[in-house]
C-alpha cells in the first residue's frame, strides 16, 4: 500500500510446474506501525500483512487463475482494538478471441473476522464492510489492444452481507450492492 514510507517488504516466489501451469507465493508486511490515514492508504491496511497462493493455467486462448489470499492486521495500532483477518478466494478468467479481443472475468468471496473492540474508546478494525463482513463479487472485462494502445469495459457487481451499519454502500452506507461500470483507455509501454 502506498503511504509515502518505505516500512513494508514483499516478496514472491514462481514454480513453473510446465510450459502452461505455474504455482506462485506472494507475500508482504508491514515492518512497523505507521498510524497515517487517507482514503488511499487507510491506516489498518498501512499495518497489514498479506499473503497469496495463485496458480495459473494456459491453454490455447485461455488463461485460468484461481487464487486464495489471507491479510492480517494487528490489533495494536490503536489502544482496545482488537487484531482482524480477511480469507478471500477468487477465479479469474481469460479468453482471447484473437491478438486484438479478449474478455475476462472474476467470481470473488471475501470474509473478515473480529476486528470490534475490547475497551472504549475505540474505532473498530475494519478491513472490509466493518468487523465479520462479508463480500462477493463478479466482474467482466472485454478489452480491444492494438500495438501500445488499448480500450477496456468493465462492469461488476458486489454484493455485501454481514455489514457494520453505514459500511456499505448508498449514500447513507447501508445499500447490500452496487453495480460499477467503467471505460479504460490507455497506452502500454
């Protein structure tokens, strides 16, 4: 996560198991407490570690990626706050039509843990929609790319249950779902 301090270290390690599968480990951590807190960098992922376990598969115009991932934050930033965990899984998906189409998709699940707070005052440790939120999402993406220029779509759907109140989505955070839909435009170098 970007906060204008270099306090974390990542890493990642790649097993090609064959020419179309490979295994991947991934992961990083903060090596001290920082308590900045933007809309960017909000101050409990600033503190997080996180971990992925990807594998990926190709085969002719496919590419199949199911990957699982854990984030932790401690429970220490602030005084009475107690530490969260999030488990997510997710399916992604990749078909080219030909060197210029493709489509992808995404089925995601996503569950935090704990997170409330032992004494007050306090704000509880929210890592998703609140302390034991829950989350699940589907996307899909064309994208036209011609040389260095390319064009994408994107329309997803999260649906949220278990959320703190005002967490959520609407203007007062308590919609269950939102629908986003995006145009991306660009040059690859």
């Amino acid at each position: 996560y970007y906060s204008n301090r270099y306090n974390w270290v990542s890493g990642l390690i790649t097993y090609a198991a064959s020419a179309k599968d490979s295994f991947t480990i991934a992961g990083g951590g903060a090596l001290s407490k920082y308590a900045k807190n933007t809309f960017a960098t909000p101050v409990f992922l600033n503190n997080s570690t996180l971990f992925n376990v990807i594998y990926t598969h190709t085969e002719g115009p496919w590419a199949i990626t199911p990957y699982f991932q854990y984030t932790h934050v401690n429970g220490d930033i602030f005084p009475g706050q107690d530490s969260a965990d999030t488990w997510s899984g997710a399916i992604l998906a990749k078909y080219s039509f030909n060197a210029q189409w493709s489509v992808a998709g995404r089925a995601e699940y996503i569950s935090s843990s704990s997170g409330s707070c032992s004494t007050a005052p306090c704000a509880p440790t929210s890592v998703l929609y609140g302390p034991g939120s829950k989350a699940f999402s589907l996307t899909l993406t064309p994208t036209f790319q011609k040389g260095i220029f390319f064009a994408r779509a994107e329309g997803s759907y999260v649906d949220v249950t278990s959320a703190a109140p005002g967490s959520a989505f609407g203007v007062d955070g308590n919609a269950k779902s939102q629908f986003r839909g995006l145009i991306e435009t660009g040059f690859i170098f």
